[in-house]
C-alpha cells in the first residue's frame, strides 16, 4: 500500500501555522492623541448627562409654577425666582406713551416684535414691565393699533419671568432706537422714563386686545431638551474611536 502526501509548489512539505495572541501595541504619539480624544469625547458624553438633569428639573420647575393657582403679585418682590413662570394678576395702568419694543420676535412665520409698556400698579408696588404681546413690524406704530392702546384702570392676567441674561452671542441693543434684544432694566427704564421697574416681567396672558393687537399669550412654556440625543452620540463616537484604535495599534505576535 502506497502512502501520498501534499506538497507545496516548491516541494517542501508545509509545516504547522503559527498561532499568536493579538497585542495592542499603540505608538507614543498614536496612543497620546487617540486616548486623549476618546476622553474628551466620554467627558462630553458624561457633561451631556448633567445637562439633561438640569434641563430636566428647569420643565419640572416650570410645570410646577404653571400648575400653581393665579396670584397676586406682591407689591415687594423679594425672591424674583420664586415668581418665575407664576401664573399673576396685576391691576393698575398702561404708560402708552412709553412703550419699548423688543425684537425681533416672529408669530406664525411672520416677522414683528413684542411690545413691553410700563405699567404702574394701582397698589403702590411701582411699576412692572408688561410684554403686552407680538405685533407685526407694519404694527409697531401705536397709531396703526389705537382700539389696543388700553386706557384707565386694567388687570391684566399673565405670567411673571425673571428676565434672562444676555446672551453670550447677543449682539448690544440699539437704544436710541428703542429696539431691545434683551431685558436691560435700568437703560429701558431711562429710555421710559420710569423708575427701575420690578425685577419681573409680566408676560400678558392670551386674552385678545380690542383691534387684535397686540398678541397676547407669548409665554414659551417648551424647552428643547435633546441632552439625551446628544450624549449618546458623543459616547457612541468614543466607543467607535476606541475600536478604530485598538485595530489600528493591534499586532498578532506568536506565543
């Protein structure tokens, strides 16, 4: 009986293959800048993270204040946040004369501003700036709205907000021509004429104005908080970069 055996091409008889483990051997500088990457990515995962919670307890806060039964608002204010997105009421009268426009504001695609008038409260708490609603920009003369122009004693219903700092990207606003990007309190009350008002802007609730302006109910009760979305998408890029790494800084070395 006659035995056989394969050779190779060359004649030789293949010996066993050899069999290694996979080592990740990553350069200095290889493994400097990957590592550091993956932690600045992580590290902006985990700060998405507390985002979200602090997002999270700001709609807690305000669904809280919203659900709470309407008040009066105090003639002294002593805690401004406590009143944040309160649900208030306020009786006293307009100073039209006065009024302060804040842009640029748009309602349904359309562009315009938010009138902000002085109103000085009948039970001596001063004067309080009401965002009385949006107007469209051919709307902002009073004279082109004179059934909204509220005259004598009024109670308005609204809600109250601690007006928000400037923005970091926020242009100056343009106070000689009385058109405000953010709530600058003292300069808008030189610019009125008034005393610093209230350390709370009543925000007019949606009860419609004689003539239809302006627009009241312009609260904005809805935060985006898409904190998840993004935290995800940073933890998934550093878990990609690290497979990418050890692939690309993995040897198979024999035993």
């Amino acid at each position: 009986m006659t035995s056989s055996s394969t050779a190779s091409p060359t004649g030789a008889t293949p010996g066993p293959v050899a069999k290694g483990r996979r080592r990740f051997r990553p350069t200095f500088w290889g493994g400097l800048v990957a590592g550091g990457a993956i932690l600045f990515m992580a590290g902006l995962g985990t700060w998405q993270v507390q985002r979200l919670f602090w997002k999270q307890g700001i709609l807690d806060h305000i669904q809280q204040q919203m659900a709470a039964a309407p008040a009066e608002l105090p003639a002294k204010i002593d805690d401004p946040k406590a009143w944040d997105y309160r649900r208030v009421r306020i009786t006293g009268h307009f100073l039209n004369d006065h009024e302060l426009y804040l842009g640029a504001r748009s309602l349904k695609g359309a562009p315009g501003y938010d009138v902000v008038t002085p109103f000085v409260r009948a039970d001596g708490g001063g004067v309080v700036l009401v965002d009385r609603g949006w107007v469209p920009t051919q709307g902002k003369d009073p004279a082109r709205r004179p059934e909204g122009q509220l005259e004598g004693e009024v109670t308005v219903d609204g809600v109250a907000r601690v007006p928000p700092p400037r923005g970091w990207m926020q242009p100056d606003n343009l106070v000689n021509d009385n058109f405000w990007l953010w709530y600058d309190l003292p300069a808008m009350a030189a610019k009125a004429g008034t005393e610093v008002p209230e350390p709370v802007v009543v925000e007019a609730g949606a009860t419609p104005n004689p003539g239809g302006f302006p627009v009241g109910g312009q609260t904005r009760v809805t935060i985006p908080n898409d904190h998840l979305q993004y935290a995800i998408t940073w933890y998934c890029l550093a878990v990609a970069l690290a497979v990418i790494a050890y692939l690309r800084f993995s040897r198979v070395e024999s035993d």
